[in-house]
C-alpha cells in the first residue's frame, strides 16, 4: 500500500495514543513530530522513528499529506487552520478551541478542507452496532436516551487550568454522542454540577461532577451522567429507550467470564481507562483518517459537528452558572 507522511503535532497525552497509531498503519508514515517539550518530542521519536520538526518545517514539506492536531486544547484551532492553509488533511483532537464565538468565526475557513474532528466514540464498535440497530427500528421509535461516562479518578489538578473546564473537555464527548444517536438536534439544555472529587478541581474553579438533560424539538429526552471519579474502572454505557424495548451497549471487561458460588457472583473488572476502553475506536479512527488522506473518504465527523458540541458545552456551562435551562432556540 502506498503510504503518505504525516505529522504529530503534540506528543503528549493524546499524541501517546494518535502517534503510534498512525506510525503503524500501512497507509501512512509519520514523518515528523512537532512539539516543543523536547523530552515529548525525543520520547515520540524513539518509540515511532519519526523526525523532529518545527511546525513551520513540517507544514512546508510536500511530502506530508495530513497533519494530526493534537496539541493543547487552547491551540487546536491555531494548529488546525494553519494545516488547512498549508492544504494538508487535517485530524484534530477534541474540542475545536475552547471560545466558541472564535471557532464560529473560524468556520468559512475549513469549508471545503479535509478536517476530521477527534469524537472517537463514534468509531467505538459498540456504539456502532448500537446505533444501527436503533436505526433499523428494530425496538421501535427512540424516546430517551441515557449516557454514563465516568473516570477512574481525578485527573491531575495541574490539567484542569488549561482542560476548558468538566463540559468543554469531558462532557462534550456524550454531547457529540446524544447528537449521533437522537436523530434531532437539542433544542434545550439543563444542566447541574459540583464539585464531590476533589476539592482542588473546585479551587481551581471547575466542576468534577454533573448530570446534564437535553430536550429535541420532538420531546425526545436524553441525560448524561458524568463524574471524575467512578470508584470501579471507566465506566462507559448507553442505554436507549425505544417504544418497543430497549438497546443497551454496557461496559467492557477483561474477560466475559463469571464466577458464581455460596459468597455470590464475581467477574473481571472492567476496563481501567480511556486507552484501553477506546483502544479499538482510535485505531478505527486512524483507519478512516488514512482514508482521508488518501482522498478515499469524506470526514465523518467534520468542523459543524464540532460546532454544535461546543455550541451544547457552552449551554452546558452556562445553565449550570445560572440554574435554569438554556434554550438553544434563541440566540445567544
């Protein structure tokens, strides 16, 4: 298979798992990693053989064909655009930006790029089938719908300054999803959150844990359940409530195997975090990126979808400052 370079830009969390991703996939090469934390750059390029490039240096090779984004949240947009004008494909991680009226602004300028946006759980092979069979009809009409996303535990405090906050950075993952599987788009967001984990989030001035509701303009309800800390492993589940039944995709364990004696029942753990839930929809989502490059596809999850989750985010953030529902129907 003929293989493109590409580059890294951002070796840390989320370039930990895009990185070797893409470094093994038949179709690209990754070619340069861009970051300037020189132990982040060294350690990327001893585990994939990539070079070591400014942005600048890599956005001007020809032979680099897309670029993955997946710097800090607050340059996102600045690293994407500048990789649209340089005519690569572009894979940014999640969200877009942090202001939402600047990533608006930003909009005319993607139209027509090849700009995938990093919602990964769409490419999750659970959810996949989830939504399929809801589409099919096969337990009728959807009515409501239920999200459970929960961490293991907190998050460092030195994240959260720079994370955008519990909606931008954690929330808009099961933002994205309602809006994959409700068929409609909310019209109307309540949300409530506090601080329950760790006093230092709070201090910090965000929020570990929420529930938020979203309304559809067909009366369709769906509620999200967030929090930093679970207490059992990732705990990743959707429910849908359809008028003839319901399709459930539960968490994922070790093994599928249970033990039941005199004491009870007992079964592996499940999944302890995001790379390892989510190990199978990243590397799907590698796959549909190469494709992209390759002029294959089309992004299946473009700029607008990225507007609309932070457009909700925002809404998020704001019901849970005043205490009442934000309806998205009137302009901000």
């Amino acid at each position: 298979m003929e293989q493109i370079a590409i580059a890294l830009v951002g070796a840390g969390r989320m370039g930990q798992v895009h990185g070797p991703n893409a470094a093994g996939h038949p179709g690209l090469r990754l070619k340069y990693v861009v970051d300037s934390r020189a132990d982040a750059a060294a350690a990327m390029v001893a585990r994939t053989g990539a070079g070591i490039a400014s942005l600048e240096q890599a956005l001007a090779d020809p032979e680099v064909g897309g670029v993955l984004v997946c710097s800090t949240t607050d340059k996102h947009l600045e690293h994407a655009l500048a990789a649209v004008r340089a005519g690569k494909a572009v894979f940014c991680e999640k969200p877009i930006g942090l202001d939402l009226a600047q990533v608006r602004e930003a909009q005319p300028l993607f139209d027509g790029s090849r700009f995938l946006l990093g919602f990964n759980r769409r490419f999750d092979p659970q959810f996949r089938v989830l939504r399929q069979r809801l589409a099919s009809g096969e337990v009728g009409t959807l009515e409501t719908l239920h999200l459970v996303n929960h961490d293991p535990a907190a998050p460092p405090p030195g994240f959260i300054p720079n994370s955008g906050g519990l909606f931008l950075d954690f929330t808009i993952h099961d933002l994205d999803l309602a809006r994959w599987l409700l068929g409609e788009e909310p019209c109307e967001v309540f949300a409530m959150a506090s601080c329950l984990v760790d006093p230092e989030i709070g201090r910090l001035g965000d929020v570990d844990t929420a529930r938020v509701l979203l309304r559809t303009p067909g009366g369709r309800l769906c509620v999200i359940s967030n929090t930093r800390r679970s207490g059992c492993g990732y705990d990743q589940r959707i429910e849908a409530f359809c008028a003839d039944g319901r399709l459930a995709a539960g968490n994922v364990g070790h093994d599928r195997v249970v033990a039941l004696t005199d004491a009870g029942s007992r079964g592996a753990p499940i999944l302890p975090d995001f790379q390892h839930r989510y190990a199978d929809a990243y590397r799907a989502q590698i796959d549909h990126f190469a494709e992209v490059v390759h002029g294959r596809e089309a992004p299946a999850v473009g700029y607008a979808d990225g507007v609309a989750a932070l457009a909700l985010a925002d809404a998020c953030a704001r019901s849970a400052r005043s205490g009442a529902a934000v309806d998205l129907l009137v302009a901000p």
